[in-house]
C-alpha cells in the first residue's frame, strides 16, 4: 500500500507540482561548472583517480617483480636438483662400471685357475 494516501486528484496533482518543483530547484541551486568549488573538487577527484592509478601500477610491479625472484629461484632450484640428479647417475654409472669390472677381473681369474687346473692335470696325465 502507498505510504501517501491522497484522497482527491487535486491533492495528487498539487503533489505531484511540488515534487516537479522542488526537483528543478535543487536542480538550479546546483554550482554551475566554472564555479571555484566545482574545480576544487573535479581537480581532488582527479588526483585521487591518479593517486589510485599510481598505488596499483606499484602493486603491478611488485607482483611482476615477485614472480619473477621466484621463478628464477625455481629455475636456480632445478638447476641444482638437476645437477645432482647428473652426479647421482654418474656415481652409479661409475660404481655400475667399477662392479662390471670387478666381476670380470674374478671371472677371468676363475676362468685363469680353471685353465692352470686343466693344465696341471694334463702335465700330471703325462
């Protein structure tokens, strides 16, 4: 229900008058451009619009400038995870090529007491 109960349309329409009214005096009490005031005010709005350009440009290249320390300490991370990765695989290479060599020292050995038995038995035959 309406919060104005006007009984008659001469009320209503008197109503509506001095709405129209009031409106087009606010309307003509407002400072026109050119007013000192009206300058003040666009030129304050202007410099916190600035002002608020300013703050997030640096919070732009702080964000920039963080992710890049951090992709470069990832890049230096995986350069030495990678390098010792290398080591770890060139210490077992070596150890895998020290062991094969080992076990063909022994196998050559082995097969040098198998022959120098062999030989010994012919002689002994003999």
């Amino acid at each position: 229900m309406s919060a104005f109960d006007y009984r008659n349309f001469d009320d209503r329409r008197q109503h509506s008058q001095n709405a129209r009214a009031a409106l087009l005096e606010k309307f003509k009490s407002r400072p026109s451009f050119d007013d000192p005031e009206m300058i003040a005010k666009a030129k304050h709005r202007q410099e916190v619009a600035q002002a608020r350009d300013d703050r997030a440009r640096e919070r732009e290249r702080v964000r920039v400038e963080t992710e890049r320390k951090a992709a470069e300490e990832k890049r230096l991370r995986e350069e030495a995870e990678l390098k010792a990765q290398i080591e770890r695989e060139e210490a077992a290479a070596a150890e895998l090529a020290a062991r094969k060599e080992a076990e063909t020292a022994e196998r050559k050995a082995q097969r040098d007491a198998r022959y120098a038995a062999r030989k010994a038995k012919v002689k002994i035959r003999r």
